[in-house]
C-alpha cells in the first residue's frame, strides 16, 4: 500500500486487509477454484477437504465481523466503500453479503443470531471464497448509481434476514437503512441480473423484501406503460397499444385480486394493500422443518384466478429450480425456519403471470422499447416460480418457501437465475452462530442439507 493510500485509509492499514483474495488456499482463490470447490463438495457427503487444515478461528478467535481475518472485510463507512472500489480484486472474487438488521432474531438459547457469520463461514470453509459484508442498518444505505455495480460484479450476492417487518415500515425504525431504501436496493439488485452480474440468494427477511420489490416493479411498469403517450420507431403505435392493453389486464387482476389465509382471514383486497406480498403467517416457524414440493392450489377451493395458477404450472414445466430438484435426489431435505411473517402465495403466482405477460409483449418490440424510457423493462424478470413449501403435521404452513426468479435473455434465449428462501440454510438446527458454537467441520457440512443447499444455489448461479 503507498504513501498517499495509507494516510487515506489509515483504519484499513490498522486492520490489514487482505488485498488478495483467499485465507485458506497458498496461491489464492478466483473464481475457478472456487466454483471446482464448491463442486467436490457436493459431489459426495462423504469426501475429506482439499483445503488445508488451517482454522478459520486463527486470527480470529471469536469469528465476528471486523475483528480479524478472514472477516476484516466490513464495508461501514464511505471511506471503506471507497477504497473496496480501488481494488476490484477484492469484490470480483468475493461474495456480497447485505445485512438489512444486526441481527435475524433470538434463537432458544437468548442469543442474537447475526446469521451473516455463518454464510461466510461456510463459503470460507468450503470454497476458501472470501465475503464482504455491507451492513446497511448501521452504515445506511450508499449511492446506488455505485453500489449495484460492485456487488453485481462479484461471486453472489447474499441478501440476509432480520427481525423487521416487510410489511411494517415503522418496525425499520432505529435502523440506518430505512423500509424504503431497502425495497429500492432490492428493486436494484433484481433489475441488475444480466449475463455478466452475480446471482442473489435473499433469505428469509430478503426473501420478503423481493416479494415486495416484484409487485412494487410490476406497478411501477404499469404506471410507466400507461403514462406513455408515445415511442420512437413506433409511428403507428402498435408496440406501445399492445403494452398498454396488457398492462390494463395486469392492473385489473391486481386491483381485485384477493389475498386469503387458510382460516379464512383476507389480509389484503388489492395490489396496494401494505400486506398484499408478505403477511403474518398462521404460525410462526422456528427449527427444522422438511421441504416438500409446491402444490399448485385448485381455483374453485382457493379463488385464485385460473389464469395465475396456470401461468405458474408451465413456468414450473420449462424452468428448473435447483432447489426443487434437490428434493428430488437429496433423500430429504431439513433446513432450519426462522419466521413469523410469510410471502403470500397470491402475490407470487399474480407477479410470475404479470412478468410473463410483460416478456412476451416485449418480444416482438424489444428493438423499440430498448430505446426508449421503457428500456428498464427489458431488465424484468421473465418467470418467478415457487419452489417448495413447509408443513407441520401434515398440514401446510408456508407455501410459498423458495423462489426461482428466472430472466430469459431476448437474444441468446439463455436463462439466468436468482433465488429467495424463507428457510436459513446458513444455518444448523441449533440455530447458533459460528463463534459462539463449535464451528462445524467439513465433515458435517457435508451431511447438512442447509450448507449443501446453500452451496448448490451459489455453484448454479456461478455457472450463468
């Protein structure tokens, strides 16, 4: 580091940064030897390491964030922010994790899981794949214009849970990242998937917010699309007529569409409704619970318009999941529930069928909208599909577990993928955080579903 970067930067001197990537590995890690990493790891439950057998507690007895290798990488300030963007090394060969709160709630034993420490545990632990953590409810929320950019160009990004409420702006309150400026970053990161930007994993609270961020997407495409008098290259007007008459039916559905839990309470009436993508759930979920496969609902039992169920059955029938296909051949799946709150089915199946609309009236356009104000549209995804749900006793208690949030590329026609979890498969069923239980072994990562899953959805989403 020269002269000039030092008095810059003098807390990144103090705290020594590691400005090449890897902790484990002699000669570094990129993204080839992460990506062959995680794939030895799942290739078996059985194999030992490859990685040398260096603690990852060695220079950092208590595994926390911002005390020492290999979790020096805490982007708090603006100053960090800047010096991560002068050394590209770092983030292109990193993940990104978000934290929107300190913490993902209390587990049995009274303890704050930051849940962040274990994903970065175990992409360390399995992959030698370094993380770098923003966390937005105490440093706020930086420039977007730079923020998207840095983290798209990265491994993954990682959006993590916590204790708010998606439906309750004001239970944002005391965090330096507001409801709103969260639901914008997630809005961003979904717009941001292109063949050259990471996958994002958001998980549990994430998993929520993007819920949000769909249908708060979809009506913001709607208003754009009605509010359009004109396109250039459209001289008579049939591209922006035929976006409008499909924006119309989308508004329609969503302004009557309603929302109902299975003892028969309606929780929302419409689109705009606060509670019309994530209400409370029926129970609250805490422990392990097993996956099973979504179960398209019947029209005449559930009132959901036929056309959505429909919608999402072919989505189902031409995308692949990964996790629904893990249940397949993972004898089973459990992984561990950390929620009160749950993403509507409703919401999900309405947003899958609006996107799909919206692709496919772009299809034969997109030469004209790309140049136009609606050229924001063609970053939409194409297909949302719900991957799994959660029962207890026989009866199911969220739906809507996982999503796959799919973009079909216009020209090469290649899929890209994304995934929300409301399941944590960070973490074990003790629901304990690496420093303050005995951090597993490679052994028992192995055997885990959580981390195998976890591993799985970044070796899918490095491949696109």
């Amino acid at each position: 580091m020269s002269t000039s970067e030092t008095s810059q930067f003098p807390e990144h001197n103090n705290t020594n940064w590691r400005l090449k990537p890897g902790y484990l590995s002699q000669g570094g890690s990129e993204f080839e030897s992460i990506h062959i990493l995680l794939g030895r790891f799942l290739a078996d439950r059985h194999s030992p390491s490859p990685l040398n057998n260096k603690s990852l507690l060695a220079d950092n007895s208590l595994f926390n964030w911002g005390i020492g290798k290999p979790l020096e990488k805490v982007i708090d300030s603006q100053e960090t922010f800047e010096y991560l963007m002068s050394n590209p090394q770092l983030f292109r060969n990193a993940i990104t994790i978000i934290e929107p709160w300190e913490h993902v709630g209390h587990n049995p034993h009274g303890e704050d899981v930051r849940a962040s420490i274990n994903v970065a545990y175990l992409v360390q632990k399995i992959a030698d794949c370094d993380s770098i953590l923003f966390p937005l409810w105490s440093s706020g929320l930086f420039n977007l214009d730079q923020l998207i950019p840095v983290i798209s160009s990265g491994l993954a990004i990682v959006m993590e849970g916590g204790d708010p409420s998606v439906r309750n702006p004001d239970s944002f309150a005391g965090s330096n990242c507001s409801h709103r400026e969260m639901v914008k970053l997630t809005e961003q990161i979904l717009l941001a998937r292109t063949p050259t930007s990471a996958p994002a994993l958001f998980i549990c609270l994430g998993h929520q917010l993007a819920a949000q961020a769909h249908i708060s997407l979809i009506r913001q495409a709607v208003e754009a699309v009605l509010g359009l008098d004109a396109l250039t290259s459209d001289p008579n007007g049939k591209a922006l007529r035929i976006l409008k008459r499909t924006c119309e039916k989308i508004q329609a559905v969503g302004s009557s569409l309603t929302v109902k839990k299975k003892n028969g309470r309606i929780v929302a009436d419409n689109w705009e409704h606060p509670e019309f993508a994530v209400a409370e759930n029926e129970a609250k979920e805490l422990g392990d619970r097993q996956l099973q496969h979504y179960q398209s609902p019947d029209h005449e039992n559930s009132g959901i318009p036929e056309p959505l169920i429909l919608a999402h059955e072919v989505t189902a029938d031409e995308h692949e999941g990964v996790i629904d296909t893990s249940i397949e051949y993972e004898r089973e799946l459990n992984i561990a529930m950390f929620h009160s709150d749950e993403v509507n089915e409703e919401a999900i199946l309405f947003a899958n069928w609006a996107y799909r609309l919206i692709h496919d009236a772009l299809i034969p356009y997109r030469h004209i909208v790309a140049n136009s104000p609606l050229s924001w549209l063609i970053k939409l995804p194409d297909a949302i599909e719900i991957l799994c749900s959660t029962a207890e006793n026989g009866e199911v208690v969220t739906e809507c577990s996982a999503t796959c949030i799919n973009y079909k590329d216009f020209e090469s026609k290649e899929v890209r993928r994304s995934f929300t979890c409301q399941f944590h498969p960070e973490l074990l069923s003790d629901l304990r955080v690496v420093g303050l239980r005995q951090p597993p072994s490679y052994g028992e990562l192995k055997v885990d579903d959580g981390a195998r899953l976890f591993a799985r959805l970044l070796y899918a989403g490095m491949q696109e």
